[in-house]
C-alpha cells in the first residue's frame, strides 16, 4: 500500500444487515432456495458487495438479487 493511501472502514450495522437481509430473505423464498446453499452463499456476496459500492435502498438491493 502507498502511505499516501488512507485505507477506510465503513462497518454494516444493524439497520443495514436488516436492509440486506430483507432483500436477502426476499430472494430465497422468490428462488425456493435453502440458506445453507452455494447459490444463498453466492447470493448474500453480491448483496454486501451491492451494498458498500453504494446500492443502500430495498429496490436497489432487490434488483441486484434478481439479476443472479
């Protein structure tokens, strides 16, 4: 890393695992999926990643999940 870098962490709270874990639950009951499968695991990767590029709302979210 440069030292002219600043690295930043911004840590999902409460409020913000709620929001994903709505658009996370949403999906799996729509796809008839168990939680414990590869396609949840892959599913939840995408919404976390959604979520800190900058996708922070219940449609956005919702519309990442359906695009698996």
């Amino acid at each position: 890393m440069n030292s002219g870098q600043t690295l930043s962490f911004d840590p999902i709270g409460p409020d913000e695992l709620d929001l994903i874990g709505r658009a996370f639950q949403h999906e799996l009951e729509r796809r008839a999926l168990s939680r414990k499968s590869k396609e949840a695991e892959a599913l939840a990767a995408k919404l976390i990643n959604a979520y800190q590029a900058g996708i922070r709302d219940d449609l956005g979210l919702s519309i990442v999940a359906g695009l698996s």
